[in-house]
C-alpha cells in the first residue's frame, strides 16, 4: 500500500486542525505549516507554540508522525535554525519551495526560489550539512514561478543538494490552487531524480487518488485540501470506509467539528475561534450539504460558546441543523423551540 501523507496548509490546518484530521486514522506522517527562517536563530518555544507536537516525540496525540517545515532564502540562517529544530523534530525536517503567498514572494521566498536552482541547491546542502545524519532533509516544490521550464532543473538542484525524498505539487506559483493539476510533470521529475517523489495536488476523491498516482507514477500521495473537504478521504483510500461520501456520516462530522471548537476554545485566542469553524465549514460543504446548512446557521454567531451549542443541538438531533433565533424571527416564526431545519426552509431569501 502507498503512504498519505498529510500536506502543510499555511492559514488553514493550524495544529489543532492537524490534530484532528489526523485522530482519524489513514495517514503515514503530517507536516507543519511552515516556520519563517529570517536573520536570527529561533528559539524552542515558537516550535512548542507553533508545533507543539515537538513536546510529544513529534507525534500527533493520535500517533502520525509530524515533520516540521522550515521557510526561508538564506542558506546560513536555514541551516542554523535546521539546527536547532532538527532537536526537536526526530521524523525529520520539511523545506518549503512551494508556498505561493504574495507576503512570503516578495521578501524571494517559496515559490519564487524556483527561478534560481542554484540557490535551492545551497540552501538544501548547508541544511543537509547542519543536521544530523539521522535525520531525513526533505523538500516540497512547485512546477515553477510562471513556467515549467526550470521544473526539472529545480528537482535536480534539490535532489544533488542532499534532499532525501521530494514532494511535488502539481501546478506553478502563478496557477495557484486552480485546478487542473499537472501529474505528468511529476512523472518527469520522477524519472529525472533518484530520490523518492510524492505526488501532490487536486486530489479530493479516491478516483482522484487513483488518478494521479496512475498519472504520475508515484506511490505515495500527499492530500492538502481534499483532507480538510473530507476528514475521511485517508479511510476511503485504505478501503476503510465507503469510496464515496453519504449523509449517514455527517452525524460523525459534527462529532470532528464539536471536538475541534472545544480544541480551539482551550488553546487558540476567542477572537479566532468562530472564524476557524466557519472556514473549515467552508470545506467541508464541498462534500456535505448540511455543512452549508450549519454555516448558514451560525453565519452570524461570533461567540464560539453559541456555535458548540448549535452544533451540540445538530448532535442530538441526529444530525439535523437547528435554526437560531434570528432566523426564526425571519421567518415569522414565534418559538425558536419549534422543530423547524434549515433542510426543510422552504422561504425564499429568508436564510441568506
């Protein structure tokens, strides 16, 4: 069977996301969103903050292995914090040529290294020479800035400069996250490197998954977006749950989501809670319409303590969403108590 792995996602899977996407079982390792490399050494604790698996073996609560991911253009102070955080990060460490963020871009980079092969390659070799022979140097890479032409040129510079295995994302910087993903610019880099190639990008089904490995030619996957859209996909993949999603699940999304806010409520700042619910509600109805339902009824909820409650209420109802008050009051509705769900709104322009 080929390995999943678990993408960074800067802004998106924080680590108590990465928490819960992975306590559901089916990935091989995880990686952090990227720690930002400028002109100092950083200390333990933005690692215990930002990845605070780093306490715990570097292991998720649910046993994935996680990997941090460093971010930055100098290869001395790359290799000084590789260091440093090479301590803390036993599985290994993660270099990010990928990230296509304008704020990350324009102080060169990410993404906007692939224009100077020769600089991965310094940067990859002064880390590799910083850390521990133990410890794998792995490094995630685009298709390139605007162009594929130096693809090959990149992968080769990371490959030479001692990088133990590549992930590849199937687009350029400047294609961003639309779609279609390249796969078979993956399988040329596969065949142009001899390191280990994981294909990533575009894949939010199993048939995707299929897809791009047949595409690609690699065995092992690495699962952005298509893990936050459905927290099962790693189980689909296995042969562990169903291939396709059903509403029978969304009982046990509810379950993720509620145990995901509480996580939020003890560790994150309450000003980000709410937010951090609806974006990942945002995903989450790219495969479950009730998720639409759900974000429609705490749309305008910015107490996170009112979004468990409906959520808790969703729960016991079996799944179904409980309207709030104020649409209620939208609909002409007297007593909030009344049996009514956003599934059965039939008012045209009343919920929004």
């Amino acid at each position: 069977m080929s390995r999943l792995f678990l993408a960074p996602m800067e802004g998106l899977a924080d680590y108590v996301l990465r928490e819960v996407l992975t306590s559901t079982g089916g990935f091989d390792g995880c990686v952090s969103e990227f720690v930002r490399v400028t002109g100092s050494v950083l200390p333990e604790r933005v690692y215990e903050r930002d990845t605070p698996e780093v306490l715990h073996g570097g292991r998720t609560p649910g046993g994935t292995p996680m990997v941090i991911q460093l971010l930055g253009s100098d290869p001395e102070w790359m290799a000084l914090n590789a260091a440093q955080a090479a301590s803390l990060s036993p599985h290994g460490l993660d270099l990010n040529f990928g990230c296509p963020a304008k704020v990350v871009n324009r102080h060169g980079g990410g993404a906007m290294l692939l224009a100077h092969p020769e600089q991965l390659n310094r940067i990859v070799s002064s880390v590799r020479a910083a850390v521990p022979a133990g410890i794998a140097v792995t490094a995630k890479m685009r298709l390139g800035v605007s162009d594929t032409s130096l693809a090959i040129d990149c992968a080769t510079a990371l490959a030479e400069g001692g990088a133990a295995s590549l992930v590849v994302h199937a687009r350029t910087r400047d294609h961003g996250y639309r779609p279609p993903a390249h796969w078979e610019w993956i399988a040329r880099i596969d065949d142009a490197v001899d390191v280990p190639v994981t294909a990533n990008g575009e894949v939010w089904t199993v048939a995707d998954w299929e897809r791009c490995r047949a595409v690609s030619g690699c065995a092992d996957v690495m699962i952005g977006r298509g893990a936050v859209s459905d927290p099962f996909l790693a189980l689909r993949i296995r042969g562990l749950m169903e291939r396709t999603s059903s509403g029978e699940e969304w009982p046990a999304v509810l379950g993720l989501l509620a145990d995901y806010l509480r996580k939020l409520q003890a560790r994150v700042a309450a000003r980000h809670e709410h937010g951090r619910v609806k974006m990942w509600l945002s995903y989450l109805k790219r495969t479950w319409p009730q998720a639409a339902e759900l974000h429609a009824a705490i749309r305008r909820l910015h107490d996170s303590r009112d979004i468990l409650d409906v959520i808790e209420r969703a729960q016991a109802l079996g799944g179904l969403i409980p309207m709030p008050a104020h649409q209620h009051a939208a609909l002409g509705l007297a007593d909030p108590a009344t049996p009514r769900y956003l599934a059965d709104c039939t008012v045209a322009g009343a919920v929004q």
